[in-house]
C-alpha cells in the first residue's frame, strides 16, 4: 500500500515550530496508528537525486483536537523528516507541487520518497505493480479542476469540512461523493410495492430519467428555522385515494437516507449537510446525536424511534425495533467559519466528527485563470485575493473572514465585482470599522492618491456607485491602495519599471500571505 501526496507549506517552512501533519483519514486508512505516540523507521530516498538516501527515525505525536497526528524533531536531535526534506535534499517553497510517497513495509517501517511533480508518471508509478490501492491528496491535473479524492475521503463515516467562504468545501464534498461529472452517484429503480428495494441500474440513465429515480445521495441545507421534524420527518395533512383529508407520515432527509442504506448494504449512502453551523444542532438532531458514536462506521448505541417513524420504517420493509446508523451511511457536513452562528456548536457534538480544514489555495489551476476587469484593466484574481486578505487578517485578526480562491467562481465584470467582492469587503469586514465620527485605523476601503477635494482617504461601499466613482477612479485607487501595502509587508517583491508590483510574480511564484497556511 502506497500514500502519495502533494507538500503542505508547513512540509517545507524552516520553523521548527511549523510540523509535518497526517490527517485523520491517512491515519486511520493507512498507518493504522492507535496510540497517542508512535514511532516509526523511514527508509528516504529522492527520485531527482538517489545518491541522497537516509534512514531516520520518526516520531508521531496525535492531536487530539483533530484526530491528526504531527511530526516533530526528535528529541535526541537526530535527522528529522523535515531535516531530510530541507537540509539534505534542500527543498524551498518552489517545490511546493512536488510530491513525496510513503510505502508501507511492515510494522512500523516504511519507505518514503521524494518525487518531483515532473517525474511522478513517468518513473514513481514504475513502482506500483505490486501495490494495490494508492492515496492523492491532491490530483496532478494542470486546471485544478479534478483533483483526486482518496478512497480514504470516501469511506469517514462522518465528517465537516470546515474554512473561509469560498474554500471549495462544497466542491470537495461532491467529488468525493459524485466524483467528475456524476460518474460515481448510484442510480436505483423506483420502489414498488411487489419490490419495496428498487434494483440498483446497471447504466447511467438520462437527464430526463434522472429526474425521478432515485439515487445514493441526500442532501440538506440547515438553516436557523431548520428542526428535528424537517430533518426526520413528521405527520402532514394530505388527500388520501378517495379525495378526502387524511394525514401521513412524510419522511424528511434523514429517514430516507437511513432506509436507502438499510435497503443498499453493499452500495455507500451519502447525507451531506450543508451549513451545518446555522441550524441548532441539539434540536435537530435530538436522540438521535446518541447514533453519533461509532466503530467502524457502526452506532455503538441504540434508540428506540417513534411510534410515527417506526410504522415509516415497517412500510419501507426495514427493521423498525432500534436505530443504529450502518457502516455504509456516511454524514458528510460543510461548516462556513465567516459566519456569525446562532447556534454554536458544543463540543460534545463536535468531537463526535472528523474535521477537516480546508485551507485557501493560492495555486488552484482553475482560479489562477480568474480574472477581475475594472474598465480597460484585468487584474488576476489570485493577485488580488492574496493582498486583500492581509488586509482582512489586519482588520478583523481572524483568519475566518477572508475569502477563499473560489469565493468567484469565474472571471468578473467591474458590476460583479463590486457586488459581490467589494459587498462581502464592507458588509461582512469594513462596516463595523467605519463610524462617520471616527473611522478606525484598521478600516482598508480607502484610496492611494487623495484628491485635494476630498476630505478623507476612505470611502464607503454606496460611494461606489456615486458621482465620486466616476471613470472607475475609487476602484482603481483601492487597487493601488492594496498594492501599497502589500509592498509593505513584503519588500523583496518584483516591482516594474512605474514601482508597480509585478501581477504576475505573484500567480507564477506565490508569497506565503500571514494567517492563510496550514497550521
């Protein structure tokens, strides 16, 4: 078995401080480890360079928090792995779309790797004959359009993906559970009363039939009027076959996910939450947060349903004496960390699920073609992210209100832009820093080159489609603003000939931006 995977930016930081991690899914689907500490032999070795070989000891260091385990220095001073990485095969930032694949062995030993990106087809997989299964953190594909998702990803029993808005969390959740294009959802036959399983299609249907069969995948939004009725499901008023008023059980999201994996052991059943941090969980839930514990996927406890959901599940031919989430029914939840919950989460909810971070990605292929066009001028959107996030990260010292590569899903208009980017900047950042009075030093809406009519330096999200705006001049000054104080904050920039930044040094070499890597 074979783990192969991008460098995370902390993989190569040359601060001690800045670990090497392993997250919960690699842990548990491919090093097996089961105690708070481990310790491991690494046999290394570099494709580019196989003279560079070193045989180093490992130690694993789980954070409980996340379910992760870290990589630190050894405590006898011995080569580490990051030693290895920088001071033997001396790595910078620049190979951050390198790779490194670990082999497994034998009880803890395992053979680890350095593959440059250029190399991973043509030689790496030379080594795979024997090895059945390999793990991608992140596909190769040049438009960072279909990354890979590991098998691990697609068998956590239940997960959040949490980060800024715009992070990909969705994104992510329907690659796992859709793959490209569909290709992995799981079509079923309707239902009938002579087959209440409804056979799984051995074709994918039409756009036209698959408006009404039924397939492996649910899904929900939660919302702050969102409860345990809307979520399991509840008594309604109907009409029966003879026209008149009746009332019926009608099974909401999770009762038919629950039964779809009851009625399909062998076919994986996807609940996916979104925006799980706007509903209050307590209530939605209710007893069934006590199927929340698990063993290999499996509720390790029991609950009675109700009398209405249990004659829900005798109708569906599925056993209605207890419920007990199966291993193949796997929650899948997005959590948005920018927004202001009404109901926070508790930690005994919390702990209950795997987390995942999603961080922003500054080299996404597909967002590094964005663009922003204001007049006659296109700036690239990555560009103008990384600089304005340092700004948000200054203004609010929280890394939850920047804006992810994705907060745009393509290239903008100067309208869209301003209402939809320059809105989020003042609604969800600025607003709370401007006071007509008094406007606090932290607010960044403001301009490079004050006019010697204007009052003030700053400006206000309405101003922007005011007289004062005119030929685009607020838009164009904020740019130069944000400029500005990027070349601040990194001095050793490429500027051109004007003392501009260069655009596109930052897209081809991209400046770690404070608050926005892997912690």
């Amino acid at each position: 078995m074979i783990f192969v995977t991008k460098f995370r930016a902390n993989d190569l930081n040359d601060t001690k401080g800045k670990q090497i991690e392993f997250n919960k899914g690699v842990v548990d689907n491919f090093f097996n480890f089961t105690k708070d500490e481990e310790d491991a032999t690494f046999e290394c070795s570099s494709l580019a360079t196989p003279a560079d070989k070193r045989t180093i000891k490992v130690h694993f260091t789980l954070s409980p928090s996340r379910g992760d385990y870290k990589v630190y220095q050894n405590a006898d001073g011995s080569m580490d792995l990051k030693d290895y990485f920088l001071n033997v095969l001396h790595l910078t930032s620049a190979n951050l779309n390198d790779y490194f694949a670990i082999k497994k062995k034998g009880p803890a030993k395992f053979t680890l790797y350095y593959i440059p990106k250029d190399q991973l087809a043509s030689d790496f997989f030379k080594l795979l004959s024997s090895d059945p299964l390999i793990y991608m953190d992140k596909g190769d594909d040049a438009s960072g359009e279909d990354e890979s998702i590991t098998d691990a990803e697609g068998k956590v029993a239940q997960i959040i993906y949490y980060g800024c808005p715009g992070s990909g969390k969705s994104f992510k959740v329907k690659r796992i559970t859709e793959g490209k294009d569909g290709k992995k959802i799981i079509w079923y036959e309707k239902p009938t009363e002579e087959d209440k399983i409804g056979k799984k299609l051995d074709h994918e249907p039409s756009d036209e039939e698959k408006a009404s069969l039924p397939n492996n995948i649910f899904r929900t939004t939660f919302h702050p009027d969102y409860d345990y009725a809307t979520f399991v499901g509840c008594y309604k008023p109907g009409k029966d076959k003879d026209n008149k008023l009746d009332y019926k059980f009608v099974p909401q999201v999770f009762a038919k996910a629950y039964v779809a994996a009851l009625k399909h052991p062998k076919d994986p059943i996807y609940l996916i939450i979104e925006e799980i941090n706007r509903g209050n969980c307590a209530q939605i839930f209710g007893d069934l947060f006590q199927l929340l514990d698990r063993t290999d996927g499996v509720s390790d406890y029991e609950i009675k349903p109700d009398a209405d959901l249990a004659k829900y599940l005798d109708t569906e031919g599925v056993s209605s004496e207890s419920l007990k989430l199966p291993d193949n029914l796997h929650i899948y939840a997005t959590m948005n960390t920018s927004d202001q919950s009404l109901f926070p989460m508790d930690s005994a909810f919390k702990r209950r699920w795997a987390m995942e971070f999603l961080p922003i990605d500054y080299k996404h292929g597909k967002a590094m073609k964005f663009t922003i066009t204001i007049d006659d001028t296109t700036y690239p959107w990555i560009g103008f992210l990384q600089m304005v996030n340092e700004m948000i990260l200054q203004a609010t010292d929280s890394e939850d209100k920047q804006m992810g590569e994705f907060f745009i899903k393509d290239s903008v208009t100067q309208k869209e832009f301003i209402n939809k980017v320059m809105f989020y900047l003042w609604n969800d950042v600025c607003k709370d820093l401007y006071n007509p009075r008094r406007v606090q030093a932290q607010y960044f809406l403001r301009v490079k080159n004050q006019l010697e009519s204007e009052k003030n330096d700053y400006f206000t999200f309405a101003e922007l489609f005011s007289d004062r705006n005119n030929g685009s001049r607020l838009l164009k000054e904020f740019i130069l603003y944000l400029e500005e104080k990027f070349k601040e904050n990194h001095k050793d920039i490429l500027l051109t000939e004007e003392k501009r930044i260069d655009w596109e040094t930052i897209l081809t070499k991209t400046i770690p931006t404070p608050g926005t890597t892997e912690e």
